[in-house]
C-alpha cells in the first residue's frame, strides 16, 4: 500500500531528542512536540509516495549543507524550548517567535 510520507518529519523526529538532549532541554512530551512543530514549521516539507522517490529524498537530505541547515533550525528550536518551556501550561497555543 502507498503512504505519503514527509521525509523531513522522519529525519527531524530522528535528530530532535539528541539535539534538545545536548543543549539540556527539558525531554518531557510536551516540550519535545514543540520542538519537532518549531522545526518543521521553518522548513519546506518534502513528501514522498514511492519507495523510489525516498530514496531520493533520503540522498538529498544527507547533502552536508542541507544537514547543516537542518541541524541550525533544530538547535533554534531547541534553544527557544529551553529559555522558555511550556510543559505546564496545556490549555493554550504556543507562540516562539
């Protein structure tokens, strides 16, 4: 069966807690879910529907400047959750910027 996927969700749900973990942000819930919409809220996404087309994507995404770039968003974000985390309120929508 097909599925669309967005390859930078999986890559980002990848990296995030080892980033947020080496900047020492808080690693409840809460806290990594706004992490992973920061970042992916800054990037284009990037779907894919057949196995060829994540291949492709897979390759682009390992180019060294895309994995920097990449790695940047994810240390703002981790940056912004740390400074102010929101774990406990759960009753509003979060603005970061």
């Amino acid at each position: 069966m097909l599925k669309l996927i967005n390859v930078l969700e999986q890559t980002v749900d990848n990296n995030i807690d080892e980033v947020m973990e080496q900047e020492g942000c808080c690693m409840c819930e809460r806290c990594r879910l706004d992490a992973r919409a920061l970042v992916l809220n800054q990037l284009p996404p990037r779907y894919v529907v057949t196995e060829a087309g994540m291949a492709f994507e897979e390759c682009k995404q390992a180019a060294i400047q895309n994995r920097i770039s990449l790695y940047q968003v994810m240390l703002d974000a981790a940056h912004k959750i740390k400074a102010k985390p929101h774990h406990e309120e759960t009753s509003k929508p979060l603005t970061y910027y």
